[in-house]
C-alpha cells in the first residue's frame, strides 16, 4: 500500500499529470555519454547572454543593493514594469503600465489565468498538438479539455467550432499559442487570428494568448499578435515571457489584460507564491535598460535560421523518405511525423542509446493522438551536431525496425 | 459595469481575498514623509547579507555559469537539495533528499499543499490570529475555515477539538504556524505540540506545519519542531523558506513530506511555475556551502533580541496604561492589544499620519476578530528608530481619541 493511499489527498490530485519533458530529462541525466539534445525548448547555453547579465548583475545585485533582495510588490517591480513598457512600445505587443502584472515566467501566467477563469467541469480547448504544461493546467484545475487540430496555419478554428457543436457546450477558455507553436513550429495566420477573436466574442469565451517565441521570427513577415488584434478587448489576456529570449532560469514573465483584472491577479498571486523573485527583475530591468534585448534578438534570430536551416537539411538527407516536416518561420521547434507510422515512444529509448534526444508527440496531446510524431528542439545545438543528432535518430529508427 | 463582470470569472475567484498588507505597502509608497515602518514581515536592509551574496553571485552567476540561468530540475536544483540537507544536519529539520522538494517561497509550499489536500468545502483549520496569506491560500482553495484561538502557549488544541465538534466534522488539514507565530509571536508549547500530533493523527487530518521563524529563536530554549516530533509521519508536511534568515526577495524555500508525495507536487509545481528560479537556488547553494548562514543567523538574533528588547522597553514607556503585548523569543513580531480597545483599523491612516506603520489585527483573521489588535514588526527597524516609532504610534491613539 503506498502511503498516498492513507492521505486525504483532494480530487484534483487525479488530474496532475507528469510531464514527459520532466521524465525524459530525469533519463538524460542518467546517460553517461554524449547526448544530442533536442529535448529540451530551451536556449542554447552559449545563447545565454552570460556576459550582459553578469554586467546588470554587478550593479543590480551589488553590496549596495540591500532593495534588489527585498519583497517585490506583487504586481511587479515598478522598474521592470515601466522598463518592459518602454520596450515594447512599437512591437505588436505594446501595453500600458496598468495592464502589465510581473509572473513567476509564462508558466504562472497560465496558472493565473486558469485559477481566474477555470471552474471545475469546464470546457477548456487546447491545440492538438499542444504545450504539455499548457494543458496540464487547464487539467490541473480540472477542466475538460477540447483538442483541435492544428495545420500548417495554426489552429484550425472552424474545428474548434465543429468540436464545440460536438461536446454540445460552448468552451469558457480558449487556450492557444499562436506563433512559432510549441510543438508544431506553425504560426496561426491573419485570417484565423480574426477568425478565432469573432469566435471568443461570439462565445462569450476568454483567450488565453501564450505567445514566447513572437520575438523570434527568422523569416516570413510579421504577424499582428492576438493582443494587438484584440485592441484592449477584456477577452483576451496575454501571457509572455522571458524565457526565450532572455533566459528561462530567471523565471521572469508577464500577463498583460484588461486592468479590472489587476486586482483578482496580485490576490491570486499572494495566494501562489507573494511576488516573483527581484533579483531576476533587477537583471531583466537592467538588461532591457540597457539596451541589450534589441542585440541579443537580432544574434538569435540569426543562429536560430542557421539552426533550423540545418535541421530541414539534415532531416531532408536522412528522412526524406519515411517523414514529413513542418517549416517554422521563426522560434525553437520542427515538428516530425513518420510516414509510415514509428512508434516514437517505443523509439525514445533506442535514441537514447544511439545518443540523440526528443519529445515523443504523445506528449503533446492529452488523449495521446501523436503516436508517430515527434518535436526536435533545433535551438539548443549549434549546426554540425545537429546534423550528428538526426543521423543518430535515424539509425535509431533503422535499429527499432 | 465592471468589464470583470462580463468575463467568464471562475467561482473560486470570490473566494480570493486581498492582502492589507499590499495595500497597507501601496499606501506607503504613496507617502512622502519619513515612516517608521513596523509593517512589513522581512529582515531589515542592512540585515540582508547583501556582501555574502555578491560575493557568490560573481562565481554562481558569472560569465562561465551559462548553466545557472537554464530551467532547473522541478524538484529543485540537485546542488542546493545536497547543500541545504548537509546544513539542516543536527537541526530539529534534520532530514532527507527524498523528502525535499524547493519551492518558489514559503508561500508556494503552501500553495502546493493546500492543491494536494484541499477540496472546496474542506474544512481547515487555521490559527486565529493566523497568517494572512496562509489563510488566503487554504480560501483560494475555497476551504472554509475554522478559526482556533492562540494564546502564550500557541495554538489552544482543546478549542481545535471543540471547534471541530461544533462544526460536526473533522479538518481536513490544520494549518500552524507553530513557532514564533506570525503574527501573535508565541510558540506551541511541547506539550500542545505533541497534543495536535495526536489529535491530527486520530482525524487523519494533514499538518500543514509552516515555520519560517524556528532558526532565529534569541531567548528561551529550543523546542522540537512538528517534523521532528512526527519523525516521518506522512500526515507531516514541513513548508520552509529562506525568505527570513537569508533574504525574502530570492523566493527559495522547501516543502519537506513524505516521499510518496513528491511525483504530486513535481506535477503540480510544473503546472504553477515549471521550477523555481535557478539563479537565486545557486546564490542560496553558495551561501550555505560558504557557511554563510551560521554566522548571519548569529548576527541576525542578536540584533533581532535588541530590537525586540527595544520594542519592549518603548511600549512599557508609552503603552504600559493601555495596551498588552506578547513576549516573543524569536521571530520578528509583537502583537498588541488595546485595553481598552482602540479601533486599529481607523487608527491605520492616523499612524501613517503620525509617521508610522503597522497592519491591523483584523487583517490576520478570516472573520475579522481581532479589531482592537496590531501587529508590529521588530526586525527591520533599529533600536532608536523603533522608539520613536512608538511614540508617534502613541501620538496616534491620542489624536484619535
């Protein structure tokens, strides 16, 4: 009998799910040898702007900055609030001071969202395939979930209509990530963005816009963000961070929404965990201060292409007959699904064996729809090992037969 | 019309309540004038070990650390696990790797134990006066709450008892803070310690046991903690925070529970947060290993001891004809009640008037019991500061009539 069993554990307890992506980088630290990772979104190592952080560091954690280790107002630190205004003026994610509340990364930015507008029992849709801890959640606060297909223009909306008429009720949340997808790489096009807001209104539904990887488009035009099409529509609130394109570490991000939410945010947030780390604030106001976001951007964009552009070479040489791909325009991942069918778990731990690194698809869909694809980070390994990584993923999948 | 009420708002969003002590800090900030701040729960400025932290930020977070400022592990960053259970060692929270689990605070410890045990319309009952933000977690929840009395000995378990027999049920969870209560000061006697262990363990009810305050005891003898007494008890959970003896703003603590629970609070906590900011888990990593923390506990009770003795000595001059106070042995607060009773709540806008600052009792009790009460914090205020802070905060009852 394991001792949970004599605990009074609550109902929604049933509804935690494990991560993969934690399982999975449990395994890779058990290996000995070297691994291509593409497991892992996250920024390469040596994409950590190391340097301008230590400098922010030097002056914003210093022995005279007794303040930077202090409570943060809940809210956010008000120099990173104005800072990250400032910043953003100009892009398609320009906000007002009052709309702006600092979270612990873009992950709290989803747990406030969910714990404001996700009541037990609630139909919640989710892309299919979709960010793990996305909908994990949205399960966490045991919403039932909606999956809708995602193509090559992002989420398909008149499917989640069709869905909805199907389930027989309309979803409360719409939960989507619109550019550069976390897995798919597809970014949600003009049309569906417009699309998808009439929907929300018609509804009566609220977005949740969790959008990491805008910044980080590489190629392709801009696309207006679902925050910028919405033009202050209470409906749509807009979760981001800094994980991508700073450092995910610092665990620094923001939700931007209508202002009458402001209030039920920072007591949600006191509930959570008070404020969010200051010294982490301190290094993002410093580092958007001065003036290092812009630069460290344009270097990312640039190794990113470079990256993907050897991962569609590298997939191209050695899958060109058994997958296809999709192209992202900009941010971490390509999505691959086998043609004919591999079993992309049965395959993780002969890749492993081989020594390259990924997310089965299954772990990208609540109801396991993805049997046969899998999501490669390209952002993290520099060109040659990628293509080392594909060949070894390939003879993984020549070894499982 | 507020725009909230056109959103489709969760039901537990009733159930979040606002911090006084937010606004209480929103107020300050609004006043110009030099306040003797009594508010806020944290260690002074100048005892921050702003000196010990710069000095292993310039290795933990140095240009060669790109790895500091990745995603950590959700269970915590293996390095600062290792350092903090070698520290712990011969404490009275001696304990395991398996059974520690970092956390974003304190406050998310909580968070986290109030979504593995808590269903809506649990009851859990807290001290009274209690934790404001404690309470407002186990409400987020939407637990209803029975509020169990404090006096010099801490929580009164007997009124625990009967006041789960006059509710007609058992508390799913009991919530203490059972060591220099924030915000009465008083410790749980051995005694009643072993007593609510008994108690919990006949109602298979869950100890939610937060002690933030255990190492700065400067007075008196050192009693067992609920973790010790409980030596493994699963029914134990032991939420714990760096925020007093080191810094509150780096937002690093520690659930301490059964192994069995740590796969549930990795799923959850990856669903709040993915982890908990590896910066600051290696400043704290280097601050233990550096043995940092034995000397500024040392230097923090000695001077929480003065303050403490100087808050004492300043309310005998000023208060001795209207007011009692607690006589804490550690920790950072006196709690006061008026005789007869002063309406602290309108005194608040007088004393910042007057130039001082405090949070009202009432802000410490669900149902509001304690109108006549205030809460004082010590520790952040040197001894002359903390005198004259008590003349104006008597200056204030004064004008108030």
């Amino acid at each position: 009998m394991s001792t949970t069993a004599t605990l009074p554990l609550a109902d929604r307890t049933q509804s935690l799910v494990g991560s993969v992506i934690d399982s999975s980088t449990s395994l890779l630290a058990a290996q000995k040898h070297d691994i291509v990772r593409f497991a892992m979104g996250s920024p390469a190592a040596e994409a950590i702007p190391t340097e301008a952080l230590a400098e922010v560091a030097g002056s914003a954690l210093g022995v005279d900055r007794a303040d930077s280790f202090d409570y943060a107002s809940t809210e956010g630190d008000m120099g990173l609030r104005t800072a990250l205004v400032e910043a953003l003026e100009g892009t398609s994610d320009a906000t007002a001071l009052e709309r702006v509340t600092i979270t612990s990364g873009g992950m709290q930015g989803l747990d406030l969202a969910c714990k404001l507008f996700v009541d037990p029992g609630d139909l919640v849709s989710v892309e299919s395939p979709t960010y793990t801890n996305g909908s994990a959640t949205a399960l966490s606060y045991q919403a039932e979930l909606l999956e809708v297909p995602v193509d090559a223009e992002g989420m398909v909306v008149d499917a989640l209509v069709e869905g909805a008429e199907r389930a027989g009720r309309k979803p409360t949340a719409i939960y989507t990530v619109p550019t550069f997808q976390n897995p798919s790489g597809s970014s949600l096009s003009l049309p569906r963005r417009e699309q998808l807001l009439e929907v929300a209104r018609q509804w009566g539904a609220v977005v949740i816009d969790d959008d990491p990887y805008g910044l980080l488009r590489f190629a392709g035009q801009d696309v207006p963000s679902l925050h910028e099409l919405a033009a202050g529509d209470p409906l749509v609130s807009s979760v981001r961070t800094f994980s991508k394109i700073i450092a995910p570490g610092l665990r620094v991000g923001w939700i931007d929404c209508d202002p009458s939410l402001q209030q039920l945010l920072i007591n949600a947030k006191q509930a959570m965990d008070t404020c969010t780390n200051l010294p982490a604030q301190r290094l993002v106001e410093g580092f958007l201060r001065g003036g290092h976001l812009t630069e460290h951007l344009v270097a990312s964009r640039s190794a990113y292409r470079e990256r993907k552009e050897a991962m569609h070479d590298a997939l191209t040489e050695h899958f060109g007959d058994i997958a296809r791909w999709t192209d992202p325009e900009g941010g971490l991942f390509v999505w691959v699904t086998f043609e004919p069918a591999v079993d992309t778990e049965a395959l993780f731990e002969v890749a492993l064996a081989e020594g390259v690194a990924y997310i089965p698809g299954n772990a990208f869909s609540p109801s396991r729809r993805f049997p046969d694809a899998l999501r490669l980070c390209y952002a993290s390994t520099p060109p040659a090992r990628i293509h080392e990584g594909v060949a070894r993923l390939r003879a993984a999948v020549d070894r499982l037969g």
